[in-house]
C-alpha cells in the first residue's frame, strides 16, 4: 500500500493539489489555534471576571490578523480568475476546504476550490449538500467539463451518517462511474481523485462513540482503496 500512495502522490494532478493545500492547511490550522487560545482568554475574563494582561496585548494584533485575512480572500475572490492555457484541476470540498481560496494559480497548473459547509456524498434531504447531486448541477457540469481533473474533498459528515458500505457501494461506485460514462476526457486513472477521511471525534447518533466513529472511518478508508484500482481512480492521503 505505501507504493501505492508514492505513485498515487507523485501524479501531476494530486502533487499539485498537496502542495497547493498543504500551506493552506497548515495556516488553517495555526489560526484554529490562534482562535482556541483567545476563546480560553475570553472564557476566563466571563467565567472568573478577570482579564488576563495577554488579552489586552493580544486584541489589536488579532483584530490586524483578522482585517488582513479578509482582505487576502476578497482580492482572490475579485482577481484571482482561471487562465485558459494552464491545466485546471477541480477540488469539491466539505468545510475542509473552507480556508482555500476559490482559485489557486501556479506556474504550471491551477486549482478552482468550491467548498460547501455540510457537503456529503449525499444528502437525500438537501440536494444542495449532496455530491450525486451537485455533479449533474448546471455550473458544476460547465467546470467538469473542462477540467484536467476532480479531486473529491468529500467524507467526513458522510462518514458520522452512513456506513463505509453504505457510502462506498451505493454512492462513490455511483458518482465515478457517472463521471466516467459523461465526460470521455477523465477516462485516465489520475483524472478523478478521492481523499481519505481524517480522524474524526465528532459522535453521531449512529456512532455514539469515538470508539465506533474512528472503526467506520478505518473501514471507510479500507474499501477506498480496495475499490480505486477497480474503479481506476486515484487516492489522495493526509497522514
């Protein structure tokens, strides 16, 4: 299996993706700490009616951070538009990828980055939260359409839902053979991407434990790789 994912990684589609999420990642998850030290401060100054000196120092360089953050997002958002001459690679992603900005430019590829909060594989209730759905969507057919690639961010709120079974026979079998038989141009291995499923402790009515949860997301990640070399997809792994 570790052959597998060194020649999984080194496709050009997936080693673009991984350098271009990894940095984005790693911000993300120094501002998530960031944030859970200012929560715990606040916590204090609610519960115990006192204000750390820290909290004073601290306030103007977040709210600075903060100011500056927004503002790199919406000058992506406005300027950042795709090049037609380089190869586009599309990532549709839960909440994971909410930190990515909606376009990625590199010199040799670039990504456009949809993320939906609450995004699953499907969604039987909200179609505008469902994977199988999304992909027969007008706008998301246009971008499929002329892509280099798909990379699938997607997982997580299934996984606290459904089974691995459930999802993997039913949904992801489904939407990769759909993609295959719709668009002739992804018809090579390292045109459609899935990533795996992060740990999660996150409990759910069916998984009631973390014990349960981290079984069905192991099981989850299993079937996906058992099914890529039949499916002749490709598997994206964040260790």
């Amino acid at each position: 299996m570790q052959d597998n994912a060194t020649a999984i990684i080194s496709s050009r589609g997936n080693q673009a993706y991984i350098l271009a999420a990894t940095s984005i990642y790693d911000e993300w998850v120094r501002n998530s700490y960031d944030q859970q030290v200012w929560q715990n401060y606040l916590k204090m100054s609610t519960d115990d009616k006192h204000w750390p000196k820290e909290v004073i120092k601290r306030t103007k360089k977040i709210d600075d951070l903060t100011n500056y953050t927004n503002h790199i997002i919406n000058l992506n958002m406005i300027y950042e538009q795709p090049i037609q001459n380089l190869p586009e690679y599309f990532v549709l992603s839960d909440s994971r990828g909410k930190y990515f900005p909606p376009y990625h430019r590199a010199d040799q590829y670039q990504l456009i980055i949809k993320s939906i909060s609450g995004l699953q594989w499907n969604n039987p209730w909200q179609q505008e939260l469902s994977v199988k759905n999304l992909i027969d969507s007008t706008s998301i057919k246009s971008i499929i359409s002329t892509c280099a690639g798909i990379i699938f961010m997607v997982g997580t709120n299934s996984i606290r839902s459904w089974s691995a079974s459930e999802i993997i026979e039913d949904i992801v079998i489904h939407i990769t053979q759909s993609i295959r038989s719709t668009y002739d141009h992804l018809n090579c291995k390292t045109d459609i991407s899935i990533c795996t499923i992060f740990p999660c402790l996150k409990t759910s009515a069916r998984f009631l434990t973390s014990n349960l949860l981290t079984s069905n997301i192991n099981d989850y990640n299993t079937k996906l790789y058992d099914i890529s070399n039949t499916l002749n997809f490709t598997i994206i792994n964040f260790p």
